[in-house]
C-alpha cells in the first residue's frame, strides 16, 4: 500500500505524533535560520558591490597592464626577433641539407654501391666454399655418426626400452592396487568418524538453533526497528520541510530588512544628492559656462586670431626687408640661361664640375 502510495504521489495521512512535532520544529528552524539567510543575502550583495566596483575595473587594469608589459613586447620579439632568427635558421637549415645531399649524391653514394658491389663478389666466393664445406661435413657425419646411431637404435636401445617398458606396467599395476585398498580404507574411516557425526550435528542441533535465530531477528525486526524507524524517518522529514520552510521565510524577511534599508539610503542619500545636483550644481554649471567659459573661450579665439594675423605680418615684413637688404648691398640677380652640361662638365658620384646657381631670390 505504501508504494502504491507513493508511486501516485498522494501523501500518506498525519497522525498526531506529526502534528505535535511540527511548529515546535519549524519555529526553532525559523529561529535559527532567518540570521544565516540575512548574512548569506548581506554576503551576496556585498560580493556583487565588490565584483561591479572592485574586481572588474582592477580586471581590466591588470589585462591592460598585461598586454602592455606582456603581449605587445612578446608580439614585437616575435615580429622583430624572434621571426628573423627563425627565417636565418631555416636558411641555414636548408643549406646544411642541400650541402649534406651533394655529399650524399657525389661521395656517399659511389662509396657505398663499391662497397656492394664487392660484399656480393665476396659472397657469391663465400657462398661456393660454404657449399663445398656442407657437402664435405654432411658426408663426413652421414657415415661416421648417423649409421652407426642407427644400428645402435635398431638393435641396442629398441629391445632394451621395451623389456623396460613392461617392467614398468607391472609395477603402476601393482602400486595401483595398493593406493586402491588404501583409498577405500581412508573413505570409510572418514565417513563414519566425520561425515557421519557432522551431518547429524548439522541436522539435528545447528538447524534449529538458526531457525530460532531467524525467527528471534525477524520480531526484533518487525516490532522494534521497523518503527523505530518510522519515528526516525517522519521526524527527518519534518525537519527538512521546516529547513525548506524556513529559508523561505527567512528569504521574504531579509528581502523584507534590504527594502526597507535600500529606501531609507535612498531617501537619506541619494534623493538629497540628486536633488542637490539637479537644482543647484546644474544650474550653476550652466550660470558659469555662459557667464565664464563661454566668454572666455570667445575671447582667446579672437585673442590667437589677432596673434595669428600679427605674426604672418610681421613675417612677411621681415621678408620683404631681407629680400630689399640683399637688393641694395648685391644687386639685382643677373638671369642664367639654361644649357645641358658637355661630358668634360658632366657631374659625377666623385667629383663635381660646373658651376652652382644661387637660387632666385624671393621679392
């Protein structure tokens, strides 16, 4: 019936024992809970004050710092150094194995087709007086080894084995016979003076003692441990209900206390701050930019435009009166007519001839 229950859903029905232990338990719970969930809400929102305030521009500080003094330098050493080195390697590199197969091509390579060519003249003459050699000790140990072993074998070592091989039949029959006797004897020893006593201590004591035992282990089973359990089993589970319980009361009370917090910071902070901002710090930035900057900043345009004005006059006087300067003490410059140098004149990375031409002088 209990799992029937169960596997429906519907929850069994509360007895009193149940009732009776609820609200002691879920005030006692609701007590204990509601500062650890008031602590745990501070914490996070303290923990979310220091991530936006603290953690994440510091985090943004070090990877700045971090690509300046790290990845910029180490993008630079590879660029700059690290891949010039590695191209000259490979240069190297490559004229090594180019070096390494013209010597493998031109000195190596004859070398070692020389070389096989002899080690194959000097095997084929190896392999001659081997076959000769074979030949000679094959015969030499046919006639002086194998056909007298043969002889020796047919009739020597043949009619000696098999005397000995009868021999030894009649022996494993008659050690056979003895273990046989003795084995039957040792079976009827052990069974009358062991089998027989344990099996009917087995059947006429131990089988009832454990019988008893069983029956013993089952009451003790159903009328003591069973609810014993069930007691143990009903006060978990109110206990863990009041846990569920009363973290989400204290959760509704701590999002309760940080309301009333949050209002009562904003009412005695931030409204103030605002409203200061709003209806004194605005409009007094806006009274000194158009009082102040505003003018001020019109002033030093038309300040610099006149300063600007003044020096190109005074530059293009003091032009004017160099270029009149050089008129009276030099002259007026005499016009140069424009030739193509001869080779004679021609000028060159070493020397330089001809004639240089002052450049025409600016009136």
């Amino acid at each position: 019936m209990e799992l029937e229950k169960r596997g429906t859903g519907e929850r069994p029905p509360e007895g009193c024992l149940v009732v009776a232990i609820r609200m002691p338990v879920r005030i006692v719970v609701l007590v204990l809970v509601v500062p650890v969930r008031m602590a745990w809400d501070a914490l996070v929102v303290g923990g979310r004050l220091l991530r936006d305030t603290v953690l994440r521009p510091l985090g943004r500080a070090l990877a700045w710092l971090g690509r300046v003094l790290v990845v910029v330098p180490l993008v630079w050493a590879y660029r700059w150094v690290l891949t010039p080195i590695g191209h000259a390697l490979v240069w190297l590199v490559r004229r090594a194995g180019d070096l390494l197969a013209w010597v493998y091509v031109r000195v190596l390579a004859p070398i070692g087709r020389a070389a096989e060519w002899a080690l194959r003249r000097l095997g084929l003459v190896l392999a001659a007086v081997g076959a000769a050699v074979f030949a000679g000790v094959a015969w030499l140990v046919r006639w002086l080894l194998v056909a007298p072993g043969k002889w020796c074998w047919t009739w020597i070592l043949t009619p000696v084995g098999r005397a000995l091989a009868w021999c030894a039949r009649g022996l494993w029959w008659v050690l056979a016979a003895v273990a046989a006797g003795a084995g039957a004897v040792l079976y009827w020893t052990c069974r009358v003076l062991l089998v027989l006593p344990a099996l009917a201590l087995w059947r006429w004591v131990l089988t009832p003692a454990g019988r008893g035992l069983a029956w013993c282990g089952r009451g003790l089973w159903r009328w003591v441990l069973v609810p014993v359990g069930r007691a143990l089993a009903v006060a978990g589970r109110e206990v863990a209900d009041a846990l569920g319980h009363a973290w989400r009361v204290a959760g509704r009370i701590s999002l309760a206390v940080g309301r009333f917090l949050g209002t009562v910071l904003r009412l005695l902070v931030v409204e103030p701050v605002s409203w200061a901002y709003r209806r004194v710090l605005t409009p007094l930035g806006h009274a000194v930019r158009d009082a102040v900057l505003r003018p001020a900043a019109r002033v030093a345009r038309q300040v610099g435009r006149t300063t600007r004005q003044a020096f190109a006059a005074a530059r293009d006087i003091a032009r004017q009166t160099r270029a009149d300067l050089r008129r009276a003490l030099l002259g007026e410059p005499r016009p140069v007519a424009r030739r193509e140098p001869v080779a004679a004149e021609t000028r060159t990375l070493e020397t330089r001839t001809g004639r240089e031409v002052s450049p025409p002088t600016r009136g």
